[in-house]
C-alpha cells in the first residue's frame, strides 16, 4: 500500500497542467469593442430617455391613466435590469455575439410591433415585457466586453464607450420629437425600433476575446506541481472552495511565461511584455481550443442547433471576477501583490477555472441547464451577500438613487412648462442637456481614473450624490429656464460620474471576488426602484396636480441614498475592530 501511495503521489506531482486564459490586448481590436459599446450605449439610453415624449399620447391613445402609461416605460426599465443575472449566464454559455443578436431581434420585434396596439394589455406586452427583455439581452454584451478586451487601459475605454450614452440622450430624443412633429406620435415606434435593429449589426462584429493555451515544456524543471505556501499566497476567495481561481491551481513561481515568443508575442498586450524575461514556454494560442476532444457529431449538430452552440472551450467571460470592473488594475491588491514582472498572474488570479463536470459537457452532444450557466446564475444570484453590512447599505444608497435620478429625465419637461415667459423650443433642448453633462461626466471620470488609479472613489461619489440633492431641491424654488439649463448640465455631470465609479465602492468595501455577486444582486434590487418609482411619481403629480411633489420626491430618494452611503466607512470599521477583538 505504501509503495501504491508514493506512484500515485510520484504520478500526480509529474503530470503535466494546462490552463486556458485569456489576456486583454488593450489595442488592435479592442478598440472596434469599444466603438460596439459606444452605440449599444447611444442607443439603448437614447431611447430610454425619449419615453417622457410619448408617455402622455399613450395615456390619451388607450384611454388610461398616466400612473399606468408610465408603468408601461417604467416595465421596460426595470426589465432591462432584472435580467441581468440571467443574461449574463447566457453571455457565459454562448458568447455576448448572439446574445446582443437576440436582444436586437426582440426590442426591434416588441418596439416595431407596438404601433399596431389599441389598448394596454398589448402595449404592456410588446413595449414594456418583450422589448424589456431584449433590452436586458441587450445592456450586458454592451457593457461587459469592454472590460474582458481591456486591462491597463480599461478606465479610459470604458469611461469613452459609456460616454456614448450621452450622445444617445442628445440626439434620439430631439430626433424623436421632430419625427413625431411631422407623422404622428406613433412613428416614434417605428423608429426606435430601426434603431434597435442596429443591435444586429454591432452583434455581428462583438467577437470573442480569443484565448491562449499555456502549456509548459515537458522537463523536470518546467513541470507545474502546485506550491501549497504560494497557492495561500496569492489565493482570491471563489464563492466556494470547488470553483478556484487560476492562480489557486497555477502558481506564479513556477508559470512563466517567455515575451520572446513568437506566438505568445503575437497575442500579448504591450503592458504584459517585459524586458529581458528568457524564461520558456510553449503556448498554443490560435488553433480552435479543446476541438480533438470533442465528437465529430457535436461539431456537426453546433453548427444548426443553437441549444448546442456553446462557446469554444475558454471563452467564458463570467469566469472573471474583474469583468465588471471599471477602475485601473493598477488600484488593485491583486496587482499590488504581484510581482511585477509577472503581470500575467494578474489574468490568472481574476480567472476561474472550469470545474470538471464544465469539461464534461463540453464533449456532449447537447445539455439542457450546463454548469456553465448554473455557476454564473449561483454567483451573481447569491443572496448570502446580504450579510455583509457594508453591501447592504450600499445596496439601500444605489437602489434610492437609481430611482430618484431616473425622475428627473421623465418630468423635467412638463415642471418648466409652468415658466412664465418661457422662450419658444427652449424646453425640448432639457433633456438633450443632460445627455451632455452625461457626456462628459463619463468621459471625465474615465480620464480621471486613468491618470489617477488611486482615486477616493467614496468621497466623489459622496460629494455628487450631495450636489444633485442640492441641484434638485433647487428647482423646485427657481422657475427660471437658465436654471434649469443648469440644472440638467449639472445633474447629467453628476450621474454620470457617480455610474462610472461606484464599482469601485463595492471593490474597496468588499473585495474584487464578491464583486459579481453585488453586482448581480444589485441588478435585482435596481430594477424592484426602476418598477416602483415613476408609477408612483406620476400618482403623486395626479393626487397634488403639481410637478413640485416629483421633485421633492426625487430629492428625498437622493437624499437618502446619501445617509446611506454616508454610513459605510462607520461600519466597515466597526467590522474591522470586531475581527481585532475576537
């Protein structure tokens, strides 16, 4: 028995690993991702934000009230994230290309189909569930792919892509209210859906991040035997023990990588490249991964039945713990404890390997629910998270701010309506501000976290939550259109540096491995704040027959959101002192 257990010890510690990953380019094609994201964006806001023009016609059209014609808008919102976690299983299990494809065919179908609706119960189908849903397919290849094609360079590429939104918030609603002006209300319909069959194009060119086999040189000295003291050293806490990460399995010390290859040289990003690494591989990174162990027949049926057309074996996305990520590597422990010149553990400490029944059905002909999605589905929908005191608050302060920042969008134009001596088509220009402050709110905050990663991400985001509290409050004294004007620049700047930055709250607060799970969680809870509350700002106008009710209901939301948040660094360090006590 002794001698069985020294051939198997002997055995395990000379077989040779392999591990598939992949390493952002940071150029080259990421930046045609990048553009895909900027008109997913342009597009997906744009139209969200024109629903303010049309909320009243349907009312009038379908004979209803205007709480339920803004439950119709406010379906779509909330759907677009509800499906979030489900999305993104499904990006995981068949790439963001044919997701964003099917969300183009459904939001254009539900949109385009709209137009023929004669009451509510149709118009809440087509426009708010259907068009909702492929809203949702829609929003996560738009913005998750820019962070799977980006490392060094991600703050900038992301906060130029989310930039787009903005322009999306400038041009569809003024283009929306001339097109209504000349044929009809209802021709809105018809051309947002056109525009969101541009989703099919963008799907057409989101390729996917092609992976790299690592595979070490046979030889004593290149074989990989996992290093208990260096798998502790640099271990990212998985959701669970059975689903590790990379850099668990693979340790940094005995993975090393030669920059001097041809073939790795290829596929390297310029940040991964050092200078005078000699060191040796053999990496095979262009052929189509895993395809020998596969039959013939499931390469056959792949090609027809999209049941089975899965990704190509290392093109999962969600099985990094960075994809939703939108700060500087360089701000990361992960990074900071790294040697630097091995900044490949970096891709490997955020990427988690497949588990064996992942592989498994790999080489099956067709499986029903794979791991691939169920593990993604566990991660983001993992409601334990609610235990952490420091998530909980933030997930109070997001919910109350995405539902009071969504107010002002829909009501701004009706509140100045009340000016007097109000210049002519000055008000269809309010929106279209916030889309610019939007603008360059993202921008800026994507320059801002390129040249600074350390940023104080916190007391930013504390510092504009307060400034669109106070803006909003502001309104409701000041009836004049310069203020207004100021107002929606101001809010617009505001909102959209606050989106920009507070994934990074959840990192500081947390950790980059429960990042997917908050953000999942957060998606949920987002949505419940998108149903909830324009229904009940419109009731609110309806009870007080006043615009001045929304306002200070918006402002309480905000302002809320703000104590909560406010809270945050109080209990994190209540928490700490516990630990140091026990």
């Amino acid at each position: 028995e002794v001698i069985e257990c020294v051939k198997q010890f002997y055995l395990m510690a000379s077989r040779i690993y392999e591990v598939y990953i992949t390493i952002p380019p940071d150029g080259g094609y990421s930046w045609v991702i990048a553009a895909i994201s900027f008109f997913g964006y342009a597009i997906a806001d744009g139209i969200g934000s024109s629903f303010y023009l049309y909320r009243k016609r349907i009312s009038q059209d379908l004979g209803i009230s205007t709480p339920m014609s803004a439950a119709i808008g406010s379906t779509y919102s909330s759907l677009c994230l509800f499906t979030g976690p489900i999305v993104s299983s499904l990006c995981n299990l068949y790439g963001f290309r044919w997701i964003l494809i099917t969300g183009g065919i459904l939001t254009s179908s539900g949109m385009g189909l709209a137009y023929f609706c004669k009451n509510f119960p149709t118009m809440l189908l087509l426009f708010g569930i259907i068009t909702g849903i492929g809203g949702g397919c829609a929003l996560i290849p738009i913005t998750a792919p820019v962070g799977y094609w980006f490392d060094k360079k991600r703050p900038i590429a992301l906060g130029g892509s989310s930039a787009g939104s903005g322009i999306g918030m400038l041009v569809v609603p003024y283009t929306t209210h001339k097109i209504m002006d000349m044929y009809g209300w209802k021709s809105a319909f018809i051309y947002h859906s056109a525009l969101f069959s541009l989703y099919i194009v963008l799907g057409i060119f989101l390729i996917s991040l092609p992976p790299m086999l690592l595979k070490p040189e046979d030889t004593t000295q290149s074989r990989l035997i996992p290093q208990v003291g260096e798998a502790h050293r640099k271990k990212i806490k998985a959701h669970n023990k059975y689903h590790k990460a990379a850099s668990e399995i693979f340790p940094s010390s005995v993975l090393q990588i030669s920059a001097t290859d041809p073939m790795f040289y290829a596929s390297m990003s310029r940040s991964f490249r050092e200078k005078g690494n000699t060191e040796r591989y053999r990496i095979l990174s262009r052929p189509t991964l895993r395809q020998n162990s596969a039959t013939s027949s499931f390469h056959i049926v792949n090609k027809i039945c999209i049941c089975c057309k899965k990704q190509e074996f290392g093109h999962r996305p969600m099985y990094k713990t960075d994809i939703f990520y939108q700060g500087s590597v360089f701000r990361l422990k992960e990074v900071k404890t790294l040697q630097a010149e091995k900044a490949i553990d970096y891709a490997m400490s955020v990427s988690k390997l497949p588990t064996k029944k992942d592989i498994h059905e790999e080489e099956m002909l067709c499986v029903c629910c794979p791991e691939a999605l169920r593990r993604t589905w566990n991660t983001m929908i993992d409601f334990s998270i609610m235990k952490e005191c420091c998530f909980v608050l933030f997930l109070l302060s997001n919910s109350f701010f995405t539902m009071g920042s969504s107010l002002p969008v829909l009501y701004i134009n009706s509140k100045a309506r009340s000016i007097r001596d109000l210049p002519r088509n000055a008000v269809e220009w309010l929106v279209p501000s916030i889309g610019i402050g939007t603008f360059f709110g993202r921008l800026l905050a994507g320059i801002l976290l390129q040249v600074f990663p350390e940023l104080h991400a916190y007391h930013i985001c504390l510092g504009v939550n307060l400034a669109v509290v106070l803006l909003t409050f502001g309104i409701i004294y000041f009836d004049n259109i310069y203020y207004y004007f100021l107002y929606t620049s101001f809010f617009g700047m505001c909102f959209g540096v606050f989106t920009s930055i507070r994934s990074l709250i959840l990192v500081d607060y947390l950790g980059l491995e429960k990042l997917t799970t908050a953000t999942g969680v957060s998606f949920a809870f987002g949505g419940l704040a998108l149903l909830l509350g324009p229904p009940f700002a419109d009731f609110l106008k309806h009870l007080f027959d006043s615009n001045k009710p929304i306002f200070y209901f918006a402002g309480g939301l905000m302002s809320v959101s703000m104590v909560f948040l406010s809270l945050l660094p109080l209990v994190k360090e209540r928490a700490r002192k516990e630990v140091e006590n026990i």
